[in-house]
C-alpha cells in the first residue's frame, strides 16, 4: 500500500474527528490511533475496488465507529 493512501486515510480520519469535536485529551496520541486506524483501514480494503465503492462513507463510517470505541474505552 501506498504512503499516499495512508496519508489519505489519516486525514480524512481527522477530519471526522475534528467534525465530531473528538479529543481524548492527550493530542500525541490521538494522532497515533489515527495512523494506526489508517494503516488498518487501508489493510482491510486492499482488494476494495473503489470504482465500485464509496470511498468517503466507508472511511467516514470506519472513523466514526473508531472513534465512538475510543470514547468508551476512556470511561
């Protein structure tokens, strides 16, 4: 996989998290689940044919339910 595509994957990951207001409170490591999210978002679609499929509503619904977990995981 492409450094392009991780790049890609990590900011539009961010971007969910900044439109939905997320933050755990410690931004480093924010910034680290979003590469690992992006690394595995992008593992699990390598056979994905985006021609075929949305890419922006895949990625956002992936992010969104990363981070509701990430959430529920800081309780």
């Amino acid at each position: 996989m492409s450094n392009r595509k991780i790049l890609e994957a990590v900011a539009d990951i961010a971007y969910t998290a900044g439109y939905k207001k997320y933050s755990s409170g410690d931004s480093r490591q924010d910034v680290s689940d979003f590469i690992w999210w992006a690394e595995e978002f992008e593992k699990t679609h390598l056979s994905t044919d985006w021609g075929e499929e949305d890419y922006i509503l895949m990625i956002d619904k992936f992010a969104r339910q990363k981070l509701k977990e990430a959430a529920l995981g800081r309780r």
